[in-house]
C-alpha cells in the first residue's frame, strides 16, 4: 500500500492502490482501476465525510467497506480517496475547504455533487470507474455534469455497511463509468447478479411533463433518446405521460405537502415539488438523529449554502415525517403497476447543463427547486436511475434518466448496454 496527495483535477482527497485480493485474470473487474467517495471506510484511513472538523474529530477505520471489498474481491484496484461536497450535503460539487474538482467537460461549470471527485476521477480517465452515493440525486447529478454514466440502485439492495449515513431512507452506494459495459460489469459485482438474461423492454414511458422543465429544446433529450428506441423496437413500444398528474392521482398522503396556490407550468410540477418537499423533510429528519449531536458539539467550519441546510436540519421538528414514509411506499406501489416488469421511465436527469462556479445560491433557486422535483422521483420510491450521456449542448453536457422498478437493476443495466448501441449509429 502507498499513500500520496494527489491534485489531479482536484479529484483525489488521497491517492493510494490497494490491490486486487486475488490475481486471477477471470475475475469480472481484473485490470480495471476504482475510485472512493470519502464516505466509505477504507480500513487505516479516516473517512473524512468532506469536511476537516469531520476528520480531526474522527479516528482511522478498523475495516474497510463491504461495497469496496466487492471491488477488490472481483479484482479491481483501488487508486485512493475523492473530494465530496461537506457531509453529502449538496448537488454542487463545490467544496472550501478541499477545492472544488474540475469538470473535465467544462472547466467553468461545476461538477455535481456530493460525489464530485468521483464523478471528475472517471469523467478524466482518472479510473475506470468509482464509487459514490447517492441519496438525493448525489451520484445521478454529477455523472450528467460530466458527461459519463451514473447508476443509482435500487434502496437497500447494496450493502451501506461502512458508510457514513446522510439519510438512510434515501441512502444508496452508486458508481461511475465512462461505458456502459463497465457500468454493467460493476453493477452485477455489487448487486450480486448472478445470471445475465436481458428481458425485452415492454415500453418506454416518457414523462413528457418532466421534459418540458428542462432549460434545453427536446431534440437534445427526448427525441434523441425516442429515436433510438424506435430504431431497436418500433414507435409502439413508446407511450407518453403527464407524470405529476399520474403522482398526484395515486398519492392520497400528498395533499398534506401539496401548495394549492402553485399551478402546474414549465417551471413547476406541483406533486412532484411537493414529493421534493416531503423528501427533504425526511432527509433532513434522518440526518439531524445521524449527525445533529455532533453539530451541536464541535459547530464545524462549513462552506456557504451547505452551513445553511446542515442547521435547519439540525434545528428541524418531526412534524409530518411519518406521512414522508408513507409515501415511500404508496410512490414505490403505484410505480411498480406503471412500469411492469418491463417497463422504463424516461425524464431529464436535471434540468440542463451544468451551472456556472460560484453561482449565487439565490440564483440557482429556480434550478435547484426543479432538480429535485425530478430527482425525488427515485429518491422517495426506491427505484434504479440510470443517467445516461447524450452529448453536448453548446459545449456543455447533457444526460437523460432510466427508470425502472424497484429490483430490476439488472434489466435496466442491460438495457441501457443495448441502448448505447443505437445511441452510437444515430
């Protein structure tokens, strides 16, 4: 083992190698290097969570991470540690204390957070692929700000073990590439795969209403991706929905965040503002229990915006949490009966590209709001996102998200394998 501080787009907290536990040349990842969030534990290494309160106040790790182990098992090698917005407490990227990583698409623009450096460390050709989390939108954002392929999985179908929790409601282990097929070969590691029989996709079922959020024409996006699904199955294959109408109709425990004041146009989806808002609540909740007792003891140095939405987490009550964690379960329901078994959902990932660096938070109010209107959709369900790479507009990265049911990560991976195909000739 080696250990070295390494600026490479500012991507690495640390770089070391951890080597493969066996070097057998059939294990699925041989050859192939990783990258870690500095939230998984890597044993005789201090998770340090992305703030240097965090760190000072916290001892090296006495074991390593399942999730990491699986990587190494399968034979990958670990090349070090990434920089990760302060206690996963953000979408930006943008960290004080360690330096923000450079977007390896555009150096002006942020990268995505809170698994910013392990987004930059694929999106650079730093590593094959990393690991990060994502619990509200944390790996799905900076894999469409860099340009590469992000997979959030299924709630609780990768262990969390030897990860430090934002909120475990929503927590999940993510990962990188640049192809699909990594991406694929990562996800049967982790998610313990055991056969590969991709089913045919029943239907793409694109949220028309979630398209027309987005800051960018629809050619970039929707047409690009019904395109290349008409080319593999036919234009019967592809329905389109109101999605907020479809929430809104299913979820009986969401008038109690419902603002019947606010109507429905290409700035707002009233239900899934509303899924965003319970969302955040239960966040805020759950990390407040993980994390409000050492706030209120060591009171950390924290950078703009994050120091904000740390304390009103902290200072929050529980009024309504039971109802957020009702609508887990009535969203994850009526989703299910949607999609099928072979069903994908289509939305924007976000709401366009990248934003500038060091953008006001005011400013990026708008933004955001949208953001996790969209992002709360798997968030609060449960269910496998992929975002996937469609290229540039005006020189800035564009993505489109997948969704599938909950437990169908494996179909969803291969499919979106099958789509990169037809992606590539159109």
């Amino acid at each position: 083992m080696s250990r070295s501080l390494s600026s490479d787009y500012g991507a690495f907290m640390e770089k070391f190698t951890l080597l493969p536990h066996s070097s057998s040349h059939e294990l699925p990842l041989t050859s192939l290097t990783f990258a870690v969030k500095d939230i998984f534990d890597v044993e005789g290494y201090v998770t340090g969570f992305g703030n240097p309160d965090w760190a000072r106040t916290h001892s090296a790790a006495t074991t390593t991470a399942p999730a990491v182990l699986s990587m190494l098992k399968a034979g990958a090698t670990c090349v070090g540690k990434t920089v990760m917005d302060e206690m996963a407490y953000s979408i930006n990227g943008e960290n004080v204390h360690y330096g923000t990583p450079r977007n390896p698409c555009a150096a002006d623009r942020v990268p995505g957070g809170s698994s910013s450096g392990s987004a930059v460390a694929v999106g650079a050709s730093l590593a094959d692929f990393s690991l990060g989390t994502d619990t509200g939108g944390s790996v799905r954002v900076p894999a469409s700000y860099c340009g590469i392929y992000g997979f959030r999985p299924s709630h609780d179908l990768v262990s969390t073990s030897g990860v430090t929790p934002m909120a475990q409601s929503f927590d999940t282990v993510g990962w990188f590439a640049r192809d699909p097929v990594i991406l694929k070969k990562v996800g049967k590691v982790l998610l313990q795969l055991r056969d590969d029989n991709p089913a045919t996709l029943g239907q793409l079922i694109v949220a028309q209403d979630c398209f027309d959020l987005v800051n960018i024409p629809p050619r970039q996006l929707k047409d690009v991706l019904t395109t290349s699904v008409e080319k593999l199955y036919g234009s019967k294959i592809i329905q389109y929905t109101n999605l907020g109408e479809f929430v809104e109709s299913k979820l009986p425990n969401l008038k109690v965040f419902m603002n019947n004041n606010v109507k429905a146009d290409k700035d707002n989806i009233p239900s899934l503002a509303a899924l965003s808002t319970a969302m955040r609540l239960l966040q805020r909740h759950e990390f407040k229990k993980n994390h409000g007792e050492w706030v209120e003891s060591v009171k950390p140095s924290l950078g703009p915006g994050i120091s904000e939405r740390v304390w009103e987490a902290v200072r929050s009550t529980d009024d309504n949490v039971d109802v957020c964690r009702l609508l887990r379960g009535e969203l994850r329901a009526a989703l299910a009966d949607l999609l099928g078994d072979f069903g994908i959902l289509a939305m924007p990932t976000v709401p366009g590209p990248p934003p500038e660096l060091q953008t006001d938070p005011t400013k990026l109010e708008s933004f955001r709001a949208k953001a996790f209107s969209l992002l709360s959709v798997s968030g609060v369900s449960g269910l496998c996102q992929a975002s996937i790479p469609l290229g540039t507009y005006e020189g800035l990265p564009v993505a489109v998200s997948l969704v599938a049911k909950h437990g169908s990560d494996g179909f969803l991976l291969s499919f979106v394998e099958t789509l990169h195909k037809a992606l590539i000739l159109s």
